[in-house]
C-alpha cells in the first residue's frame, strides 16, 4: 500500500543493534496500533469486492489468509471482476506483491529474529510493518513495532474480510457505495506524511496530473505507469535549474573585481602587502649598516 519505506513520512533508522536513543514501548505500540487498525479495517472493502467479482466467501477469507497483501489481492479480485483471464490476474498480483521480499532483506539485518520464527515472521512482512519498523530508532523498538502492527493487521484484516464476504449481499450494488475507493484512500493516507519537500509535493502533483490526463485516453493500468514519469521530469527540471545558477564565489562576491586587474583573492593580496610593508623598515636598516661599515 503505497511504496512504503516511504510511508508515514519515516526515515531508516542508523542504529539497529544498540538501545541509544530507544523509544518508550507505549509510543512504538501507539503508532503500531494506529497503523494497524486503520489498514484492518480496510479488509472490510476487500471482502466486499471479492464477493462482487464472483468469489464465495471461503474464496476470500483464504485469500486474506495465505496471501495476505492486500494491494495484491484487489488487483486478483480487480482483474477477475473485469472479465480477466484467472491466470493473469494471479501472475500480476503476484509480481505486484514481489516487492515484499525487497522488504524481507532489510528487515532481516534490522531485527536479527531467530531462525525458528522467521517463516511466520516472514508472512508479515508488508508494507506497513516495514513502515513501522524502519520508522524505529533500534533493533527493540523495531521488533516490537513490526510485531504489533504485523498482529493487529492480519487478525483486523481477516476478521473484516469475512464481515465484507458476509455482508455483501445485504449491501447491494458495492460499486454505490464508492468502496473501491478504499484502496486508494489508504495509500493516500499512509503517503501523505511523507511529502516534506518542494520535489515531493511536485512529484506527487504531476503525477496526479497525468493520471487525470490519461485515465479518459489510455486502456486501464497504462495511465499508472504513465504517471512514473513525473519523478524523472522534476528532476530533470531541477537539474536545469541549477545548472543555470551562478557558482557561490560570484554570488557573494568572493573574488576580485576584473575592473582592477585582480587575479587572486582580497584576503591573499591584503596578506601579501602586510608582509611587503613589514620588511621595508628591515630591508632599510640593513642597507643604512652597509654604507656606514663602507
């Protein structure tokens, strides 16, 4: 959900094995659970959706289950509702949830969990427990964030996934009620913090941008990849711009007028002359002593 080492606005923590600078614990399983209980609930959408393209509910509690990424499983359940073919839907949400074992090399150095637990701790790695880990300051804080926020997800997600399968028939025409909205939401919710700087907020609104353009004109997903495109023409504008800015020394006039014919700095011609004018005295005396001795 939304490129997320990214998310929340978070930065990689420097240290991963000493306590310095350590989080209390209430405010790592604060934020953990904050994250969890807004990203669980959204399981109730996806159930919702799951149950509107045709899968029953055993269909989609075990999907929520075994794969557990829910960007993965609305684009399976997007894909199928669209009339697509079962198999690509699968190979697409599967290379879509590729990016989680980016994830599982990062936080194999940053939590050193012993080797017993790490193919359940594996099944939790998403990116909101990434997020939160690498949003901690050491190795404790981090376990103690991915282990919350891994809990609080999957049981929330679940147990909203099969309220949403349940309950889909009573809710009619899902698309009414706007819950593939949901999705989106969440992304936004979870990139929003992460926009500091001047590039990020015109990398996130030219990418906007083109999808608003594209989206009439371009077949489903294109105008996605299309929107990529804005990070590289920021920055290809701000390379511009800066290459056209004079260098510092000219900006704050560090070097000397040309109109005087100076070649080296103030500084050094100022320490030149003092030198010249503090052995003028010495160089007189010494010729005064050879006439005298003449």
């Amino acid at each position: 959900m939304g490129a997320l080492r990214s998310v929340l606005g978070v930065r990689e923590p420097t240290e991963i094995s000493d306590g310095a600078g350590a989080r209390p614990d209430r405010a790592v399983i604060r934020d953990a659970l904050g994250v969890g209980v807004a990203v669980g609930l959204s399981g109730f959408s996806f159930g919702v959706t799951s149950a509107g393209a045709g899968l029953d509910v055993l269909q989609t509690c075990a999907l929520s289950l075994f794969v557990f990424t829910g960007a993965s499983q609305f684009a399976l359940v997007g894909a199928l509702a669209a009339g697509g073919n079962p198999f690509t839907a699968a190979a697409g949400a599967f290379f879509l949830g590729i990016r989680n074992a980016f994830y599982g090399l990062r936080l194999a150095g940053l939590l050193r969990l012993p080797a017993a637990i790490r193919p359940l701790a594996a099944h939790w790695v998403i990116d909101e427990t990434a997020a939160v880990a690498f949003a901690q300051p050491d190795q404790r804080s981090a376990r103690l964030g991915f282990t919350v926020t891994g809990a609080s997800v999957f049981a929330l997600w679940n147990l909203t996934t099969l309220a949403g399968a349940l309950g889909a028939s009573a809710l009619g025409d899902t698309d009414a009620w706007g819950l593939d909205a949901a999705g989106p939401a969440v992304f936004l919710a979870l990139l929003a913090p992460k926009l500091t700087s001047a590039t990020d907020r015109a990398v996130a609104a030219l990418g906007v941008l083109l999808v608003l353009v594209c989206v009439p004109l371009l077949p489903a997903g294109v105008p996605v990849l299309v929107s990529a495109l804005a990070a590289p023409a920021v920055l290809a504008v701000r390379g511009r711009a800066g290459a056209g800015e004079p260098p510092a020394s000219d900006r704050h006039g560090a070097t000397a007028p040309e109109e005087y014919g100076a070649t080296e700095p103030r500084e050094v011609r100022s320490q030149e002359a003092g030198e010249r004018g503090a052995t003028a005295p010495q160089e007189a005396r010494a010729r005064e002593t050879e006439e005298s001795a003449r």
